[in-house]
C-alpha cells in the first residue's frame, strides 16, 4: 500500500499546470490526413481559418464526446451560403 502511495504521488509531481501569469502555449491537434483534408472544407466553406474552425468544434465537445467527422459532416450538408440579397429578403418575408 505504502509503494502504491509513493508511485501516484510521484506522478503528481510531475504534472505541471499552466498559471495564469505565464504565456498561453498552442493547443497541438494532430489529425489523420482524411480528417484534416474535411477540416480544411469546412474551413473554407465557412470562410475561417482551420485553426478557428477546430477551436470551435473542440470548444463544442468540451465535457461531452464529440465525433469530429460527424461534426464535419453535418457542416458539408449546409447549403452554401449565396450572395444575392433577394433570396434572403424573400425568407426574411415569408417568415414574417
């Protein structure tokens, strides 16, 4: 019991937390090659940055499992976003 003990708080030890004085560090994702090729889509779709893109779906999972190409999937099947004003203001009408 008394070895047990010593080797977990050993591993506390080790552990370092980052404190609020100190500089922010990145956050390092590494993705398969298939998911980031979806991840630079979206991006573009969307018109962020993949970096941007990822903090948001990473920000949405906190606390809950999160499938990062169901995710992706679902931004794909959005329409693309168009530019004329006249489709918009005939939604905006009809919804009124």
């Amino acid at each position: 019991m008394d070895l047990f003990y010593k080797l977990l708080k050993r591993k506390e030890n080790k552990l370092k937390y980052q404190r609020r004085d100190e500089p922010l560090k990145p956050l390092v994702v590494r993705l398969p090659v298939d998911l980031k090729e979806q991840l630079d889509v979206a991006s573009k779709h969307q018109g962020i940055s993949q970096s941007r893109l990822a903090v948001d779906l990473i920000s949405q999972g906190l606390n809950q499992s999160v499938s990062l190409e169901a995710m992706l999937d679902d931004i794909e099947k959005e329409p693309p976003v168009t530019d004329d004003g006249q489709v918009d203001l005939e939604d905006w009408l009809s919804r009124i």
